[in-house]
C-alpha cells in the first residue's frame, strides 16, 4: 500500500492559491514548494500539489482541463465534524471560493462543496461510520 497522496492540481495563479488555501487554515511543506509549485498539507500523508499550468504542462501530453467548465476530478476531504465542513466551506467563500453544492445530509454522513479560484471541486464531508445504515 502506499505511504503517502500527492493529488496535483493545476492552478492559473500560484501565488493567489497558496492565499486562498492559507485563509482555509492549510499550510504548505516549503521542502517541496517553489514558484512554480506548492505543496499543500491536507493530512498527515496526504497533500495536494498546486502546479502551475505551464509547470503542469510538463507532465502530461493531455491538454488541460479548465475546471471552470469541465469537473476534472472531485476532492473528498473527511472531517471530525458537520461543524467543521460548514466552517471550512464558508472561509472558502470568504476567501474568493464558490458554493459548489447545497449541503446534502444523510443523517449518517453530510457533506457540503466549494469550488476553489480554479474550479476545482472540493466536498467535504463528516461520517459518523457508527450510524452507517446496514
């Protein structure tokens, strides 16, 4: 299995993203963060790359998805509580985000989105895995 997630994203603006992503509460491995990409600490081995385009270009022979239009990927992130995927989603919001998704509840598990200044789709979500429906 691996020991660790790195999920790259490209990013139009490096700079404004580590912004945005710093009001969110998230910090960055300065080891592996230049100008032309950061590293993003999600977790304890799970961080997310923000590439620059032009640097992201380097390591696909795809054309780039402009994530303002198309859905690329979906980024789930688990957090301890419903609280706390409300408060994150709102300092996404304060930071420049968008409201992706009317929060959805499922009683067991809810979750609510935000698209960051790229259009990348992050859902967040709490699960109380004890109350799972069997």
């Amino acid at each position: 299995m691996a020991s660790k997630i790195f999920i790259n994203i490209a990013v139009k603006n490096l700079e404004a993203s580590k912004i945005f992503f710093s009001k969110l509460g998230f910090t960055f491995n300065p080891q592996f963060t230049d100008d032309k990409s950061a590293c993003m600490i999600v977790g304890e081995n799970i961080f997310t790359m923000l590439v620059q385009e032009e640097r992201f270009k380097d390591f696909t022979k795809k054309e780039l998805c402009n994530a303002q239009k198309y859905t690329e990927v979906l980024l789930s992130i688990d957090l301890e509580s419903r609280e706390k995927v409300d408060e994150l989603v709102k300092k996404a919001i304060e930071a420049g985000g968008k409201q992706y998704m009317e929060p959805q509840d499922y009683g067991w598990m809810y979750g609510h989105s935000f698209a960051d200044l790229d259009g990348h789709q992050w859902d967040l979500f709490y699960m109380n895995e004890s109350e799972i429906p069997q």
